[in-house]
C-alpha cells in the first residue's frame, strides 16, 4: 500500500493562509483531481471545513479528535493511523493524505511518496508543509510550469520518492 502526501507549497512551505489556499492555479486542481480520483483521501478536520463538502469520485475520511463531529458523506476517524488502515482496507494500492499541515506532519513517516507543487514564490499564510530531508526522499519526476495569463506564479510538479526504510 502506497501512502502518498499531495500537496501545493510555496518556495518558503506556505500551504495555507486562514483556511484557504493562498493561489490559484488551475492546472495544480487538475493535477490534483487526476492524481486522487478513484482512491481516499484523508484530511484533517479543517481542511475538510474549508473545501466545505467531501470530494466528488473518491472516499473522503476527516481526522479529528472531536468524537461527537459529523461529516456528511464522509468516514471520521480518531487519528491519521487510523484512517490510513480504515482507507487501505478497500484501496490498497495508493492512498493519498490531503492536508492540511498537523496531518501531513503525521502522516510524513509513515509515506513513501510526495506529489509536490512547488509554487515558486514566498507567500504570507499561517499553515506550513514540514521540512523534507533531502536524505530521506529523492526527486523522481519533475515538470515546470510557467507563470501564465491562468497562473499568477510558476510551478514544479515534483515526485518524490522515500529513500529509507519505512519504520514497521
């Protein structure tokens, strides 16, 4: 089972500013949507609030500590654990983690891939993708994008691979 982060992130890490994405790029959504259609994807409470509904063509499953909290149309789960073996029960192949930055920070050692998209710009925002370590993951695919009259910013779609051993 592939565990993957997904994420968008600017050249300082800035994933999100307020509950919202800082930019808009649409051919990140569609990169986006392509990749994660057809698998789960697992997400922290607020970023489920902040998409506002789950996410057409994939099971959604919101990570949260509140044991009363409802998502319709989604599977709630007590930890990022949890959910990983909640999701790879029906989808063994590829599981992707969706943000925002407590959820990433957890599911990190326990991934063996990140698709980044590295927007080149430092952007102001209050929730931050963790430091990769370069011993760790290993560039495997990258496409550039340039700034463009859709596209405020340019932009790298990066596959990383881990390159350790994944802890038992």
């Amino acid at each position: 089972m592939n565990v993957s982060l997904i994420v968008a992130a600017s050249e300082n890490n800035v994933i999100g500013k307020d509950n919202a994405i800082p930019w808009h790029l649409p051919d990140d959504l569609k990169f986006f949507r392509a990749k994660t259609e057809g698998h789960p994807v697992i997400m922290g409470r607020k970023c489920y609030e902040s998409i506002g509904k789950p996410l057409p063509n994939r099971e959604n499953i919101v990570v949260t500590h509140r044991q009363d909290y409802h998502a319709p149309g989604c599977e709630v789960s007590p930890s990022v654990e949890e959910a990983i073996l909640y999701a790879g029960r029906n989808h063994p192949e590829e599981i992707f983690v969706i943000g925002g930055g407590e959820i990433y920070r957890q599911a990190l050692p326990v991934a063996n891939r990140i698709y980044m998209t590295r927007v080149h710009a430092d952007i102001l925002g209050n929730v931050l993708f963790p430091e990769i370590d370069p011993e760790v993951w290993k560039v495997t695919e990258k496409r550039e994008h340039p700034k463009d009259a859709k596209h405020a910013h340019a932009f790298t779609f990066l596959t990383l691979e881990r390159t350790d051993e994944l802890p038992v």
